[in-house]
C-alpha cells in the first residue's frame, strides 16, 4: 500500500520512507510512524512522518506482515 492518503497512516505503523538526502539513490529507511507532519489528506509524493527515531520522510510504502 502507498502512503498517500494521510487516513491509512497513525502512530505505531511500521512504515518505509524516503529520507530528503535519499530522495536521487530511492533508498529507503523502515521504521515506526511517531507524528504525521502532512496535514492535508492527500499527497501525491507520499505523506510527511516523523518516525519514533526522529527522522523525517514521505512515506512511500506501509509495510503490512
């Protein structure tokens, strides 16, 4: 699933993400969604979180096990 729409995102979901530095080599970092930074309900690049460990990046993917 992308993370484009801001309602399939809250806290505590295990999320990858585009850091800002990575946006040109696409890699991405995995981790726990801390704070939702987009606040509008869609974006096309993905929404902006902050994961639990402080970095900042637009989702691109949710991880679902």
């Amino acid at each position: 699933m992308n993370g484009q729409n801001r309602s399939d995102i809250y806290p505590g979901l295990e999320v990858d993400i585009i850091l800002k530095k990575d946006q040109r080599s696409g890699k991405r970092t995995r981790g726990f969604v801390k704070d939702l930074l987009t606040s509008s309900a869609y974006h096309s690049r993905g929404i902006k979180v902050r994961l639990e460990d402080g970095q900042v990046g637009r989702v691109i993917e949710i991880v679902e096990d």
